[in-house]
C-alpha cells in the first residue's frame, strides 16, 4: 500500500511556531517540513501515519475514525482534519467540522485504493473464540 500524507496548520499570529510543529509531530512521523508565511506543513509516505494509526487502535476509537474517513473520501484521496489544540497534547481529535479559533490540520493522504488506506489505518482485531 503506497500512500501520500500531507498535513498543513494555519499559524496564527497569536500562536508558538514551536508548538504548532510539536502538534505536527506528536501525530505524524513526517519526511519533510516546510515553513511558510503563516503556515506549516509537513509530508510523507505511508509511514508517516504510523503514530497516528497507533494512537486509533490504543484508544480503540477505530470505528469513529473510519467513519470520519469514509465522509472525507473521493476517489484517490481523503480529506479530514485533526484538533491542533488536542495533537499539542498527544490526543487525535478527529473533527468534521472547524470548530477551535486556531484552526484545525489539514490533513490530505493520496492513494489509488483509499478503502484500503481506511482499511489499514482502522484495522480490527480479530477475536479468537474456541468452542
């Protein structure tokens, strides 16, 4: 599965440049970064979601999140965005709306087959039962 993650935060005049690239960080293994004028970005390949895949199956919110992510679907790529004040603080708040004054991230992964992006990313366990 081959995949491209690009996730971009607004930087407010009110806020830390530091802690906006920290919030990036603490949800995404990135390869690159870039500043801009009023904005971060990062991106990556497949690996970079690793954190973030991680953080949905530890708080087993998978169900919530495939959901969120089946909504933000369109052929070759899902759109979605993260709460930057909860990724400061190591939590994934997966939003469907801009609801913060600070803005959320902006998150875009490309791939031929999104389903199995989705897939992977929200993966259930299989529960073993013996009779």
């Amino acid at each position: 599965m081959n995949c491209k993650i690009r996730a971009r935060s607004l930087v407010n005049p009110t806020e830390d440049l530091q802690k906006v690239i920290q919030s990036l960080s603490n949800v995404f293994e990135y390869d690159e970064l870039e500043l801009g004028e009023g904005y971060v970005e990062i991106s990556g390949e497949t690996s970079c979601l690793l954190p973030l895949k991680k953080y949905l199956e530890k708080n087993r919110i998978r169900d919530t999140a495939r959901k969120i992510l089946l909504k933000g679907t369109s052929p070759g790529e899902i759109i979605f965005k993260l709460s930057k004040q909860a990724a400061y603080v190591g939590k994934v708040n997966l939003m469907e709306d801009d609801l913060s004054s600070l803005g959320e991230i902006d998150v875009t992964i490309r791939a031929e087959d999104t389903d199995e992006v989705i897939d992977w990313l929200c993966e259930k366990e299989v529960d073993c039962i013996s009779y």
